[in-house]
C-alpha cells in the first residue's frame, strides 16, 4: 500500500496560552513594581511648577533605564514559571489521516487519534536546582532593579541642582558683568575730568568683555543643563520645564557617622551585593543541575488512543507504565557543564568579592568628598562676605580718586569668584549627600524631606 499521509499535532487550550493575561502559575506577584517606582508613577503637570520630588518621581517612572530593569525582572519571572512547570504533567495529544491505494485498487482511509499523560516524578534534584537557580536570577534581577532605581534617583537630583547651579552661575554672571560696567563708566568718568590715563579705561573695558564672554558661556552652560535634565525625566532635551527654586541652608554635621559603620551597612544595604550574593545561590543550583545531568530520572507516562484503518476497523490501545531514563555516555557533555558550573560559581563568589571592595572604597570616599564639601561650604560664605567688603571698599576708593583701577578690578574679580565658588559648593553638598546615600544603598525620599 501507498500511503500520502498528514500528520498534526494538537495544541491544547491555545486561547489561554497565549492569552497575555493568564498567568497560572502566578509569576507576576513575584515582581510586584518596587514601591519607590509604583509611588512615582502618577501623572505630573508640567504645566505647574516642578518640585525635586516631581522631578525625580518622572525620572523613575519614565527613564528608559527603569523601564529596561522592569522588563528583565519580568522576563526571570517567566523564567521561574518555566522551572515550575517542571513539577506539573503534561498533556498532549496527536492525529493523524490519510488515503491510500493497494494492489488490487482498494482505497481507504485511516485516522489515528491519541492522547499522552506523563509525569516527572523523580530525577535526584535536577528538577529542584533548575527552579532554585531561576529563583535565584529573580532575586539578583530585582535587586538590580532597585539599584537602577535609586541610579536614576540619584541622575534626576544631580541633574536638577546642575540646572539651578548653572542658574545661580548665570545670576553671578549678570551680576560681575553689571559691576565691571560699572568699573569702566567710573574709569570713563576719571578719564573725563583728567583724573586718570586711557590704560585704567583700556583695563576696564577689557575686564568688561571678559565679563560679558563668562556670562555668554554661563547662559550656553544653563541650556545644556536643561536640556540634560529633560532627557533624564524621558522627554525631549528642548522640552520646557517649570522648576520650583530649591531653598538651600547651609549644612549641618549631622551625618556623619563612624565611617567604618557607614561600610558595614552599605555591606547589608547595597543592591548590587545582594544581586551578586543571589547571583551565587544561582551557580550554586547551577552546578547542583549539572551533577545531576548523569542519573537516572524516573517519569509516569499514560496513553490513550484509537485507530481507524482502510478497512473499517476499530482499533483502541491504552497504556499506562513507569519509565527511567539512565544517560550512560554523553560525549563527556555532563563532565563540562560541571567543569563550566564549577567555574561560572568561582566567577560569582569573585565578582562579589571585588563589589564589595569597591564599595567599601566608594562609601569611604563619597563620605570624605561630603565632609570636605561642608567645610568648603561653610569656607565660602565666608569667602564671599569678606569679597563683598572688599569690593564695596575698593570702588568706594576708587570713585573717591584715591585707589587705582587695578585695585578694583582685582576685588571685582575676586568677589564674582567667591561668589561662583560658593554658590557650587552648595549644590554639591546637596548632590554629595545623596551621592554617599546611593553609595550606601539607601537612597530613597527620605533623603530629600524637606526640601521642595
């Protein structure tokens, strides 16, 4: 007999498995949205007046990076489901049809239908180390995803107070640019009266221009920032923002802490530690998995079936049986997926290692740099009012005819330094502060209470 045959397989219950919504197996309560990214995800008017909290609650929510650390973390979350179907049954069922011609011109159909059970049920832990190596990867991803969180908390507030320090640089540079014309029209009005050479007014009209060119770079400086802070919250770089002006003080010492306690907790807080540590448990059910590769594994398997032949019959056939697998030569694959488990584990337990002396060495130093920027804080107030007497006694000086135009233009320069100093100074603390937080691993709102 010639047979043309059709075989097919039949997928059962296919609407819900490909249904986007089922999830039986619940993996998505697994990766509920972390609670500083679910807080932040509300709508924000950018009509109103942004606070620092608003700014850093669309940075959360719409930040390209967070969107990617969510995905992933879902994506080990199908992958724990994959693990745990490994403890269910599974049902299958084929058919076949065909048509055929004999010898003696007889044609005829035959139909074959049957449905398979089988079962898992013991294979010395295989099964168990693939889940808890999937379990595994879920925890490092979800610790990831939080340190990308408090990454881009941390990107939004640099960016936020980078844009209000430009500002703050432009205002200076107004405000040394209006002093230095001021200089020059006193140099102008000594020169009138013969008071004084061209070369005062030649040297104020040169601190002048350098004043107008410093203002000019200071208003491209303040687009860049605004620019980088929009594209930081998701939006396009020329998008327009309305930015409530932060109230600053000057700091205080209250954190500072035994620097060797700040270590040991951001050794317990960190979540790239913790994303290394389950990255480890992970190896570990790797290589437990790749030992097991070369037992035995017991399996259940029942089958039920019916055929229909040319000749109109009826055949019906069941069976039911318990099935073992023995692998007895690979080609050596087992021996070097141990051989690779043993060492991906050793990769692990290295990477944690070197993690948690950088951060050990990250904390040390984010703490000194907050330590120094409060002194130099505090350093620059004083700087700038003792400019300001400086300057204010020159040019009193000098309109009087009684100081030299270099003078001025000397205390001038000095106080619009003193105050560009200060005015960084206090938004690096602030970014500093937030700085040894994210070092720390506990960066989150309560960093920025109280500030608007």
């Amino acid at each position: 007999m010639h047979l043309k045959s059709v075989s097919f397989t039949l997928l059962m219950l296919t609407p819900l498995v490909f249904a986007a919504e089922f999830d039986p197996l619940n993996t998505h309560a697994l990766v509920s949205p972390n609670e500083m990214k679910q807080n932040a995800c509300h709508n924000v008017d950018l009509e109103k007046e942004l606070t620092l909290s608003d700014v850093i609650n669309m940075a959360l929510c719409h930040n390209p990076q967070t969107k990617i650390a969510w995905e992933t973390s879902l994506y080990h979350a199908a992958q724990v489901g994959m693990s745990r179907a490994a403890y269910l049954p599974t049902l299958s069922a084929s058919g076949s049809a065909s048509r055929g011609t004999n010898s003696e011109t007889m044609t005829g159909n035959s139909e074959n239908i049957s449905v398979t059970l089988s079962y898992l049920l013991y294979d010395f832990g295989k099964r168990d180390a693939s889940y808890d190596n999937t379990r595994a990867l879920l925890d490092a991803a979800l610790y990831s995803e939080n340190d990308t969180l408090q990454t881009v908390f941390l990107l939004a507030l640099e960016a936020y107070y980078n844009l209000f320090g430009s500002q703050a640089s432009l205002d200076a540079a107004y405000e040394a640019e209006r002093s230095a014309f001021e200089s020059l029209n006193a140099a102008k009005t000594r020169y009138g009266v013969g008071v004084v050479t061209p070369a005062d007014t030649l040297q104020a009209q040169t601190a002048y221009s350098q004043a107008m060119l410093n203002r000019i770079q200071a208003q491209g400086n303040l687009k860049t920032a605004q620019g980088e802070l929009a594209a930081i919250l998701g939006l396009l770089p020329d998008t327009s923002l309305r930015l409530r002006v932060p109230k600053l003080s000057l700091p205080d010492g209250s954190f500072e802490k035994n620097i060797r306690a700040l270590m040991e907790e951001a050794q317990r807080l960190r979540p790239d530690l913790m994303a290394a540590s389950a990255k480890i448990k992970a190896s570990e059910a790797s290589l437990k998995a790749a030992k097991a590769e070369h037992l035995p594994s017991f399996s259940l398997s029942a089958t039920k079936g019916s055929t229909e032949t040319v000749y109109n019959t009826t055949q019906r056939n069941s069976s039911i049986g318990l099935y073992v697998s023995i692998p007895i030569f690979t080609g050596f694959n087992t021996k070097y997926k141990v051989q690779a488990a043993q060492q991906q584990l050793k990769i692990s337990e290295a990477e944690y290692e070197r993690l948690s002396q950088d951060a050990n060495l990250e904390v040390y130093k984010t703490y000194q740099t907050l330590v120094s920027q409060t002194q130099a804080t505090r350093t620059s107030a004083d700087l700038v009012a003792s400019a300001q007497a400086s300057y204010d006694l020159a040019l009193g000086r000098y309109k009087a005819g009684v100081g030299t135009i270099l003078d001025l233009l000397s205390a001038q320069s000095a106080l619009a330094s003193a105050k560009q100093q200060h005015i960084q100074a206090l938004y690096t603390w602030y970014i500093s502060k937030a700085t040894l937080a994210k070092s720390m691993g506990s960066l989150d709102f309560s960093v920025i209470k109280g500030q608007p």
